[in-house]
C-alpha cells in the first residue's frame, strides 16, 4: 500500500514520517493554507531525503508555468493538481514534471476522462479538500478505473483500514487526519496510520499492481 503524507511543513515531520515507512512526502503550495509551505523551504526538505522517497507539489489552479517553476526549483517527483484545471494545462504540466497526480472530488464526472489530464495516477478526494471530512467510499466500491487510485477525504487511523476495505485504492493520502494542530502532524497518529494501512492494503492489494510500483516508483507515464 503505497502510503503518502501531504502538508507537511518542517523537517521533523517530513523525517519522520519517512522513518516510519510513508512511500511520499507532500508540500502544499496553495495561498492562504495553513500548511502552505515557501519553495525554499520545500527544497531545503527535499535536499535531507532519502533518494527514493516520492516528493510531492500540490498546487490548485496555479498557473501552469508557475507549478514547473516550483517543482523544478524545490527538486520534486511529482505535481499534484488538487483545483479546476483545465485538461489542456493539466497536460501541459505533465509533459514537463517527471508525473503527474490528478484531483478531483468524489462524484466528479471528469474522473471518467483522467487520462485526457495526462496523469498517472487518480486521486479522489472528499468534498471539502483539507477539512478532514469523509464522503460515501462506495461510490468508488468495485470500479475499474484503469489507473492507480490514491484515496483521500477524512482518512485517520480508526477509518483507514476500512476505506481500504471497500475502495481498494492503490495508495492513501492523508493530512488533517494524522495532525495535532494544522501543519503539525501528531507522531503516535502518523505511525499508527502508516502501520493500519499497510496491514489492510496487504490483505487487498493487487499483486501485480504493487510489483509495477516497486519497480518504477516515480516513471507511471506510460502505465
């Protein structure tokens, strides 16, 4: 179960996080979040990774040429489009960033045409990103997506096994849900997530799905 920790906003965090096993490291760009974290400070974090923890730029509705600057600035792996962009400048980006993730919330229909984005992987968030609020798993229970899914939305260490469960998603994204206050995460919560998830994506995950991402963890254009 491939496992990633967004808005994270400091060095202790990003290393700990990794220490207890998370696959990626997200770094939230977004204006006026309360885990927006500068480019600078994003790249100094980069820079005391290990090589091959997945770091991730989340941006919404940035201009393009502004997200391959930062990406390109900080040293990242991946850019996460998380607002209303257009497929035209979603594939922009990806012709220029080493992958791409694609966010839409639950219900979305664009969900169907992802792949016009340009993006290697699907991540479906909850209604009200960053709110910690959960929406209905089943709407995405038994779909054949044709694409690595990452989960999000409200996910925590009491639900995560179950949204697992249900969605048999690729990987899990959380933030809020592992936090003591915002852009702080709680460390007894992050190691009990990280460990919940692993153990039910074990029970669920596809064999050869997960030989494909430990093979090629940062390459899914071509998937």
């Amino acid at each position: 179960m491939f496992v990633k920790v967004c808005g994270v906003t400091n060095e202790e965090d990003a290393l700990v996080a990794v220490g207890m096993g998370a696959d990626a490291i997200g770094f939230n760009f977004v204006p006026g979040s309360p885990r927006q974290i500068s480019p600078r400070l994003a790249r100094d974090i980069v820079r005391r990774l290990p090589g091959g923890i997945i770091t991730v730029g989340v941006f919404r509705n940035e201009l393009p040429e502004r997200v391959v600057q930062v990406m390109d600035g900080a040293g990242l792996r991946m850019a996460q489009l998380h607002g209303n962009e257009t497929a035209a400048d979603s594939r922009w980006v990806a012709e220029r960033v080493p992958a791409l993730i694609k966010v839409f919330v639950a219900g979305d229909p664009n969900v169907e045409r992802v792949r016009d984005y340009g993006a290697s992987v699907l991540l479906v968030d909850g209604p009200d990103p960053g709110s910690g609020r959960i929406f209905d798993w089943r709407q995405l229970e038994g779909r054949d997506r044709g694409i690595r899914l990452l989960l999000a939305g409200g996910l925590r260490p009491s639900n995560v096994a179950q949204a697992i469960e249900i969605v048999r998603p690729w990987g899990v994204d959380v933030a809020s849900g592992i936090e003591s206050e915002p852009g702080r995460k709680d460390v007894l919560a992050m190691r009990e997530f990280i460990s919940v998830a692993n153990e039910a994506g074990a029970l669920y995950e596809d064999a050869a799905d997960e030989s494909l991402a430990a093979d090629a963890p940062y390459d899914w254009r071509d998937d």
